[in-house]
C-alpha cells in the first residue's frame, strides 16, 4: 500500500545552487549557496522556515522524550530561590527567581550595619526587611519573543540605577536610567550600545561604548545624566585601527578611568584620574592621559590601581618576555619607571588576572589544568593559594565590588559538586560556604565519578580529558558505553569542570560525558593556546579525533555509540572533525558553528572578521593563510564517498558573531553527498540561543534527546532512569 501524505517520510528541503564566484590569489571558487546570505530575502526565510519544519517532522518521534528530559531538569531546580546577596555602598544586592517566570529579579535590601560583611540569609519563604525590587526581567520582556540584559549598574550613593535591554538578540542595547526612591524614569533613551554602560563613580554620567557596522567596538562616550538621547554626548576615545576594539572602565578603588584599546594579542591603556571626568565630558582633549605602555606586536597587559603605604602603584599584568605573564608594579606618577616585579614569570602556571582591592589583591591563575586563586600580599609579594579538595575543579572571585572589604566572594564547583559560593575571610584564611546549589530529587555527589585522563596525539603531546559519569553503571572503560565528548578549542577559552543540571539527564542513564581540552584553549597555559592558532590550527581538530580514539582504544565507547558536540568555534571544530573522522562518531551536534569561515575572515565588512585575523591569520592577504585555512574550512571539505555521522546544527537568525548562513550553507552541502544533517535555525534569537530560563532548558531537552536516539538510547531513555 501507498503510504498517505500522514505517514510519507519528510522530504528534506533542496536549496538550489546559484553560484557565486569567488577569486583569491589565483584560486577560482564557485558557491553554490552563499545566496542563502541574504537575511530579509522571502525566499532565504521561507527556506529556512523549511529546515525548521523538516526537522520538526523528522524528529517529532522524540517529542514524549523531549518533554521528558524537560520535566527532569526542571524538577531538579529550585525554581523559587535567591541568590546570595553582594554589599555595594549601603545594601545587599542580589537575584530572585520565581516558579513559571522566565526571567529573574535585581532586588536589593539595606545593611544591617556598616560593619556588617557577612551577608544575610534570605529564605524565599520569609520577607526581607526593606527589599527594593528594582528590576523585574519578566515586566521588561512583556510583549517580546526575546529579552536579554545587557548592563545592569546602581550610582555609589544607590539612587540611580540604569539597564540595557536587548530584545532582538543582535547585541545592541537600549539603555534606560530611573531614580530609584521616586520609582521615576529620567528622561535617558540611549539606543544602539554595547552591554558594558556604567555610572561613573559620581554618578554624574554614564560611560558607554559603541561598535562599527562591523561590530567593532569602536569608541567610548560619557553621557550626562538626565539628557533624552545620545545627541550631546562626547566621545572620548576613539579606536581607529580595525584590528583593535576599545572599552573603558574604573580601578576598584575608584580613582582612575582605563581606557584599553587592545587586539588579539596587543593592548594599550590609558588611564586619568577620574577627579578629571567633567572636565573630559566638556572637552576630552584638554585632559592628559597618562599611556602606560604604548602598543607594541603581542604585547599584552592589563593596569589596577593600589594605595601601598601611603603611595600609589599601578599594578601591570603583562606577557613582556613572558609567555604566561608576570605581575609588576610602577609608581602612578611614573608609569615609565623601571616595574619592580610582584609575582615572577613561572612557565607553566598562567597569571589570568590580578584585582587590586585596599588591603590584598586577588589573583587568579592556572596550573595543572585547573583554575585557582589566591591573595597577594602587598608587602611581602607572596601568594597565598585557596585550597580545595577535589581533583578536578572550577574555582574564580565574582561578586566584589568594595576596595576595603575584608572578605573575598569566591564560585566553586565541579562536574559532581553544585554550583557553591563561600566568602574567604583573608586575616583569618576562613572559608565560610554561604550556599551551595540545591539540587531537587535526592541528588547524590556521591553517585558519580570525575577523573582527568591523558590522551596521546600524535606528535606525543598529552591531551587532557575530563570524564564524569554514574558509578552504579560501572567503572568507564570497563565496558564500552554511550558518550558525549564536547570540545572548543579556540581564543585561549578553557572548559573547565562546572556542574550542570541537564547532563544528570545523561549521566543517569549510563552515559560518559568527556571534554577534550584541545589545543587551541587556555587550559595548560599560554603555549597550549599558541600551539592551537594560526598554522597551528590543524591542532585542535587532530587532538580531538585523537582523544576519540583514544577513548574507543580504551574501552570507553565505540564510534557507534559517541557524539560530539562543540558550540560557536567549537562548531568549527565539529565540521572539521566531521570530515576528518567521520567513521568515529555516530552523531555530531554542532551549536552556532562557525563552519564557513573562510568566507567569513575573507570579508572585512563583516561582523569582527578583521579583529578575527590575529585568532586565525589573514586570508585575503596572505596566499599562504587562504590555502592553510582552505585546506580545513567544513563547508569548503565536506567530503565525497563518505558516510557521516548524523548531524544536527542549531542557529539563530540574528545571531551577529556566527551569521546563520554558515550552517545553513553547510547543512545544503551535506545533503549533497547524502549526509543525514538537520538544521534547526531560531528565528528571534541570537548568539547564546533563545532567552528565559525555560526555553532554554525545552532546547537542550531538544538537544539531548536528538542525541539519545542517535546513541540508541531513545526508547529505554523514554522509560525509565537507572
């Protein structure tokens, strides 16, 4: 029998090809879809509405599933809860979040004295003398598909507070300021920023940057308070190199303005006492500003201010001579100074930040392969570590924002303990928890494992990998198991061991979850990332294949039973690793992946490419680049007489770093050589996916259950959790 139209197999959409020629250094190159790039074309939407509705139908089987995996990961949150509250001037600020609303609260409630630094314990169940709601996420997002805040910033005095609101996911910003005790809106409309505006520590003006129609941010402007709109506004600093973007912010203590101008791998800072801004917002070329050091190739550093005895340093984070980067100090009033040197360059252990508050500083580094973080004394220059006891870990300070607080404010977790925050009283080197995530439905850290496994590649380098799984399912390796390995490698980003709600609806159901930690990342130090960019590149993608192998040699898994998964560069890596290897993985799932790039770093008017040039080389220029880029680009070698593994790509429509066109060529390539890929493109959101906290676990509850059929797993992940 005929099968009717209700039961007929989905057919997949067919883009036609119209080939645009290319010609760079000589090479002729025909593509067949870059018509796809046009956003507003009738067409290129109906197309894309499409794939949507292929991949809806093609995967509508999974649907009791998806709700499924839904259900868990909400049930494992508390939905109503507060986060644990930050002193700034004279209140407690912190988050509220409510059951069936997807965005949360900026509340606030008044200290209970001066010399209060331990933080109340707020129950959800308990009202909070004097709490303020200044922002409720839910009211703003009213009447949009989208909702992001981009910049959320309360005046010293705790009168005025401004926020930046996105409802289109291009990262564009409208910025808006209300008196707080009046409950009054001032009449500020500032329209088109970047996420970063902030009051000036008077509280007089706003600093804000802009971008470029390529999404450079290129200037910095002071606003003064209580203007409508930007028409008045003065720029004082503009960047005009291309390669360079700019931004500008205070020290802790609130006496300098820096304004760093900086690339890839070159920066430049200029600081001026803030005492100078309503001179600068008259006329910004009447006020001298002091250039720590002046751009020089692959030089980078970053300034914090200090008052040591009496007198005041600027404190230099920088790679001058040493590649995991050193901590020097130089007098304010004498920036060209002979540094005297703080913490000496150590090769292997990566200096990532230094924030200077009145008494210590607060260090931040990695060794090993794992985050850490300690508390430089200013006399003495030693560092004393914050120890914790788990192998593998994700440690950093957020959340402090006074120079003279006693405590620092420290995040924790790992792929088995929740997200926990303490407070470190440095006198007395207490570490006080304050709360640690909850987990509903009688989570036990117990119950699973983490190890750190070394893979060889093939030069013989040692790659690390991250493995976590259930142990009631066995040891990993003992036998071969479902696995999801995920990977980025790019922009010296590290993945490092965090806690995640969603993959418990993995683990549960005896499924490994690795992370190679490619080359190409920050994980192993400065060297680690050189060695993963630019002619190095090839190497975050044989690393990965190589750390593939090495799990199927090892008993893990099998090639039938692992999926891959990277988002953004990290989906480069996906397309690569895709036509290197298809025969490793049953499934590859690739977020916001960044697999045209060649056409996308050929092309100066687009979105961040020249900026890009320093992370990947110039091919528009350099003969050599373009063939080396050429040579691994996805959607330039999807291969022919192949069988790939099952691929599903998500983007966004107004995405503005990963333009949707990049999969959505590559997925009509696929098709080509008949490879089973799917594209699902979300057609009001951008870059990080759609917004509230509900559809964001409804699309990785799409996700993870696309993955469990691929792993074979759907019809038993339907039933039942071990």
């Amino acid at each position: 029998m005929t099968p009717d139209a209700q039961t007929a197999p989905p057919i997949a959409p067919t883009a036609p090809r119209r080939p645009v020629v290319r010609t760079h250094h000589g090479d002729v190159v025909e593509d067949g879809y870059e018509w796809l790039r046009a956003k507003d074309d009738a067409e290129v939407r109906a197309h894309l509405e499409a794939e949507n509705a292929y991949t809806d139908a093609r995967l509508a089987h999974l649907e009791p599933l998806r709700e499924t995996i839904f259900q868990e990961i909400k049930g494992r949150v508390r939905e109503t809860d507060l986060t644990v509250p930050v002193r700034q001037g004279g209140w407690w600020y912190y988050g509220r979040s409510l059951e069936g609303r997807q965005y949360g609260l900026q509340c606030r409630a008044p200290l209970a004295s001066e010399d209060d630094w331990t933080p109340p314990k707020l129950d959800v169940d308990v009202e909070v003398p004097g709490e303020q709601v200044l922002l409720d996420g839910n009211v703003e997002a009213e009447g949009h598909e989208y909702f992001a805040l981009g910049a959320f910033s309360v005046t010293t005095d705790g009168s005025r507070m401004l926020w930046g609101v996105d409802t289109q996911g291009d990262e564009r910003y409208t910025v808006r300021v209300k008196d707080i005790a009046t409950g009054e809106l001032l009449p500020d409309v500032l329209e088109g920023l970047g996420g970063g505006a902030r009051f000036t520590p008077d509280g007089r003006f706003i600093l804000y940057s802009t971008v470029d129609d390529a999404w450079r941010p290129d200037g910095v402007w002071l606003h003064r308070v209580g203007e409508p709109t930007r028409e008045h506004d003065v720029e004082i600093a503009h960047e005009d190199d291309d390669a360079f973007w700019i931004g500008a912010g205070f020290t802790r203590s609130r006496q300098y303005l820096v304004i760093e101008s900086a690339s890839n791998t070159t920066s430049e800072i200029q600081v001026l006492p803030v005492a100078d801004l309503p001179r600068l917002a008259e006329d910004p070329a009447a006020v001298p500003r002091t250039t720590i050091w002046s751009r020089s190739e692959r030089i980078e550093y970053s300034v914090d201010h200090a008052v040591v005895d009496g007198a005041d340093w600027l404190y230099v984070l920088h790679n001058r001579g040493a590649l995991d980067f050193e901590l020097v100090r130089v007098p304010a009033d004498a920036p060209d100074a002979e540094p005297e040197v703080v913490i000496p360059h150590s090769p292997g252990t990566r200096l990532e930040s230094v924030d200077c508050l009145r008494d210590f500083a607060i260090v931040e580094y990695r060794s090993g392969g794992i985050p850490r973080v300690g508390i430089l004394d200013y006399g003495t220059h030693a560092v004393r570590e914050i120890a914790f006891d788990e192998p593998l870990y994700n440690a950093g300070s957020g959340g402090n924002p006074e120079w003279a607080q006693p405590v620092v404010r420290l995040s924790y977790g790992s792929f088995t303990t929740p997200g926990t925050v303490f407070d470190y009283v440095v006198e007395t080197g207490e570490l006080r928890e304050l709360k640690h995530v909850e987990v509903l439905g009688g989570y036990d850290p117990a119950d699973y494992g983490q190890e750190r496994l070394w893979a060889p590649a093939a030069d013989g380098t040692l790659i690390p990998v991250s493995v976590v799984w259930k142990r009631s399912f066995g040891d990993p390796g003992a036998a071969p198991r479902p696995l999801h390995l995920y990977g980025y490698g790019s922009y010296e980003h590290s993945i490092d061991p965090g806690f995640s709600y969603a993959r418990l609806s993995e683990l549960d159901r005896g499924v490994v979850f690795a992370v190679a930690h490619v080359r190409g990342g920050g994980e192993m130090g400065r060297a680690w990332y050189e060695d993963g960019k630019l002619a190095n590149k090839r190497n975050s993608f044989t690393d990965f294949v190589d750390v593939a192998r090495f799990l199927v040699d090892g008993g893990y898994t099998s090639p039938d039973r692992m999926v891959a998964e990277g988002g953004s560069a990290g989906g480069l890596l996906m397309g690569a690793v895709a036509n290197l290897a298809p025969e490793l993985f049953a499934g590859i799932l690739a977020d916001v992946p960044f697999v045209d790039a060649l056409t996308t770093i050929l092309d100066p008017s687009l979105p961040l490419t020249v900026i890009e040039w320093e992370e990947w080389g110039d091919p528009l220029h350099d003969p050599e680049v373009y063939a080396y880029m050429k040579s691994y680009t996805p959607y330039e070698n999807v291969r022919e007489g192949v069988r790939y593994p099952r691929i599903l790509a998500m983007t966004s429509l107004n995405d503005t770093r990963v333009l949707y066109v990049e999969p959505a060529k590559w997925v009509a390539r696929l098709r080509e050589v008949d490879a089973d890929a799917l594209l699902r493109c979300e057609m009001t959101a951008g870059h990080g996916g759609v917004s509230g906290r509900y559809n964001a676990w409804r699309e990785r509850a799409f996700q993870l259950a696309w993955m469990f059929d691929v792993l074979g797993i759907a019809d038993e992940a339907s039933d039942r959790l071990a």
